[in-house]
C-alpha cells in the first residue's frame, strides 16, 4: 500500500528518525510512583510516618495522621508506599491489614468518595478469595444510594476480613461534606460497628483553609499526629532528578540539565512534581528539535509549558463554566492591568459564554465560582469596599502570567481552542 500523500509526506520517513533521548520515559511520568529506591531526601517524613501507622503490624491501636505540606512534596508518594509496605509486613506476621487510597480530587462528593473506598476494597477481597461470586455477599449498586449504603457494607466486609486498615483520604479538602465521612469513618470502632483497627490519613495542601474547615467533633474524634512537609531544596531535587537519570539514554543528558531543572523548580516553591515535569518536557522539546542533546536551554523553555500542563490538571475537574470564567479573567488581563473586578469579569464572560454557544449564568454564580477559583489557588481575589446591590465587590488576579492560564484553559477546553485559532494550546506559549 502507498502510504505517501499527495504531498510526498510519508509516515515511514518520520517513525523512528528522532534522535533516541529516552530509555524508560516512565521514569520522568510525574503518574509513576517510583520504587522504594528512587525515593530520596524525606527519610525524616517516612520515619514519622511509619511510627505513626506501624502498630496496625502488631495488631494494635494505630494512630490517625494529617499530613499537609506544599504541592509536589512528597505527601502522597510517602504516605501511599508507607501504608502499603506497613500493611505488607503486618501480613507477614499474620495480622490481616490493607491499605486504602482516595483521591478526593477525582471522587470529590461523599457518595463517591464512599463508593470509592468501598469497591477499593472490595475489589481487592475479590481477587483474593472471590468473594463476588459467594452468596454471602451482596454488592451494593454503583448508582442511586446514599453514601451510608457503602459505608454500611463496607463495615461488613472490613470486620469479616480485616483486624487493620489504613485509609488513606487524599486532597480531603475538595472532597464536600468532609466531615460527615471523617465522623463516620472515625466513630465505626466506638460506635461498634467494627472490630477492624483502622487508621485515617488525611493529606492536604491547603492546611489553613482545611483546618478551619474541620468542625469540632471531628477534630476530637479524630486526634492524632499531624506532620507539615517542607518543600525540597535544590539539592533535594538534584538528588531526586539524578535517581532518574536512567530515564535517558546514556550521555543525552547535558551537564546542566538537571541542575538547571532542580534550580527553576527549587525557584518556584520546591515542587518535585515540576523539576520531574521540566526534565521530561525538556526531553521531548530536544527531541522534536531533533537535537541529540537536552540543555539547559530546552529545561529553559520547557518551564512555561509545564506550568500550563500542571494547571490544566489542577483545573480539569473543574466545571466546565469555571474553565469559561478563568479564559474571561486572563484574557482581561492578558498585557494589561494586573486585576480585574468581579462586574468587568462578568461582562466580557457573557459574551465569551455566547461565543462558544454555552449557555449564560447569572452574576452570583460567576462570582461564586470566581470564589472556586481562589479556593484552588489559581487565583487571588480581594474584597473591596462595601459591595452594592449585585452583592460583595472583590478584584481578581491570576497566580499565573495569564499566557499560561489561556494555554491550560484551552488544553481543557476545545471551543476556546476554535475561538483563539489555535490548533494546540501550546501555540499560545510561543
Ligand atoms: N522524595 C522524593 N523522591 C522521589 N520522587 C519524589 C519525591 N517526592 C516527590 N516525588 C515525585 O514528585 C511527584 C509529586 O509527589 P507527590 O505526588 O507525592 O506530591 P504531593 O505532596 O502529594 O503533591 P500535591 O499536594 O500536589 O498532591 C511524584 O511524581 C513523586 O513520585
Ligand atoms: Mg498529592
């Protein structure tokens, strides 16, 4: 078959041409959670962790744990390898203990969030014993019953197979209603509904809003140790960059790449997330170039790219009228002014919303998730004066340089794509 275009472009001339710049991409996939072995400069923050948690192995009373710290520093690779290695060791000495993790990000409402955890485990007693297939058990629905369903049914299989379980909540502050599933979940063995020893690890960035959050009772039900992560060093993150070095094919890697990675991330806040994201993009810039070597200069250029492809994951689970309202906000202030009130936002969003053929909230609901917006951090908003008539007045500004809140709100968004006439976000960053 002729698999060359009228053009004379041919497939076969472009598939395997690049020059080879990495031997196990994974190993720079921030998805990836990386072996014991690759895990460095947190021994302090795995110690605690595991004195914490590790009577679950002797059958005993663990502790629970919140853990908060700044994004990219190790929170969730810590407390997941923790809990797992702990639950594996206690099933070395024959005490019947797993781990659970909930990202609360993707399962943001308490019926998700349950159901989450309960099929979690489920999932792994089936593969274990089958319990699927046995009479005893009787699933509940995916769809259409309350959270107290699964957490019911959950209390059931945990206590027939379980004397430990670690539940690991993570990103608790975007889950709603957090502390209805904190009560319930710390209260199960006083309210004796199960035996099971569990252990609840909360993990959150954003401590103070978080805590604030947190009603009284659960606070004294729940207890425990609490533990703030700091962000990594440049040396820190040279370190843990160099764990990855075999990312690359041999003598790819410049001499200041990583370095140079290590140091712009370190810039920022010290975001091990970003210095593994700028390493990776920076491979593929080379590669695209066709260059044999990644630099320090393509680290350089990666930066804004990865910035935009960090906020477009903070802000995919966003509805899709919040990503409609941050486009409107960075395009007002893309070049100009540094802030924006809320009624200039608002009417310039009634006429992005009616580009892109959406239909068009009211005032309160831009501003409310004007609010969301904040919440997330992608924004700063400031109450100013008294208000009027349409409610609270507050200027806005962005966390970003607005090209790479217009980049990550079009990754997310393909009608903003058509409305900008760009055919890959990335041509914005150009
Ligand atoms: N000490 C470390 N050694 C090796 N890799 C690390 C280390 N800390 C973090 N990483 C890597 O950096 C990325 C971010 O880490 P992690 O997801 O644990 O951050 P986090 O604190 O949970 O951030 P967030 O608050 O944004 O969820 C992951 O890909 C992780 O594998
Ligand atoms: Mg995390």
């Amino acid at each position: 078959m002729d698999n060359t275009d009228q053009e004379g472009f041919s497939v076969d001339q472009v598939i395997g041409n690049s020059p080879r710049i990495f031997r196990n991409k994974s190993l720079v996939s921030v998805g990836t959670v990386p072996d014991e072995d690759r895990i460095v400069g947190r021994q302090e923050e795995i110690t605690n962790v595991v004195l914490s948690l590790e009577d679950v192995i002797y059958n005993d009373v663990p502790d629970n744990l919140q853990i908060y710290g700044k994004t990219g520093t190790g929170k969730s690779l810590v407390s997941r390898h923790v809990s797992s290695k702990i639950a594996e060791r206690a099933v070395e000495n024959n005490v019947h203990a797993t781990s659970v993790y909930v990202d609360c990000n993707s399962n943001n409402t308490i019926t998700r969030a349950s159901r989450a955890l309960y099929f979690s485990i489920f999932d792994e007693l089936d593969e274990k014993y089958g319990i699927a297939d046995q009479s005893s058990t009787t699933q509940p629905p995916k769809r259409g019953v309350g959270w107290k369903t699964y957490t019911e049914e959950l209390w059931g299989i945990v206590d027939e197979h379980y004397d430990g379980l670690i539940i690991i909540l993570d990103e608790i502050d975007l889950l709603e209603d957090f502390n209805k599933l904190l009560h319930a979940l710390s209260r199960a063995r006083e309210n004796d509904e199960i035996d099971t020893y569990i252990s609840i690890v909360l993990i959150s960035n954003k401590t103070t809003q978080f805590k604030s959050d947190v009603n009284q009772r659960v606070n004294s039900s729940m207890g425990g140790s609490e533990f703030v992560f700091s962000a990594y060093d440049a040396g820190q993150l040279e370190d843990i960059l160099e764990n990855r070095r075999d990312a690359f094919e041999k003598g790819v890697l410049g001499p200041n790449a990583i370095p140079t990675a290590a140091e712009l991330a370190a810039d920022e806040h010290g975001d091990a997330r970003k210095a593994i994201e700028l390493l990776n993009k920076a491979g593929m810039m080379a590669r695209r170039n066709m260059d044999k070597t990644v630099t320090e200069t393509h680290v350089k250029e990666a930066r804004d790219l990865v910035e935009a492809d960090l906020l477009s994951k903070s802000i995919s689970t966003l509805p899709d009228q919040a990503k409609l309202v941050l486009y409107t906000l960075a395009k007002k202030l893309d070049g100009r002014t540094s802030s924006v009130s809320t009624s200039q936002v608002y009417e310039r969003y009634q006429t992005v919303a009616k580009d892109v053929e959406s239909n068009i909230l009211g005032y309160q609901r831009v501003s409310d998730l004007l609010d969301e917006l904040e919440f997330l951090g992608v924004t700063i908003s400031e109450r100013k004066g008294r208000g009027d008539r349409q409610g609270i007045k507050k200027d806005h500004e962005l966390n970003h340089k607005p090209t790479i809140v217009l980049a990550a709100t079009l990754a997310e968004d393909r009608r903003l794509q058509k409305l900008e006439s760009v055919s890959s976000p990335e041509d914005i960053l150009q």
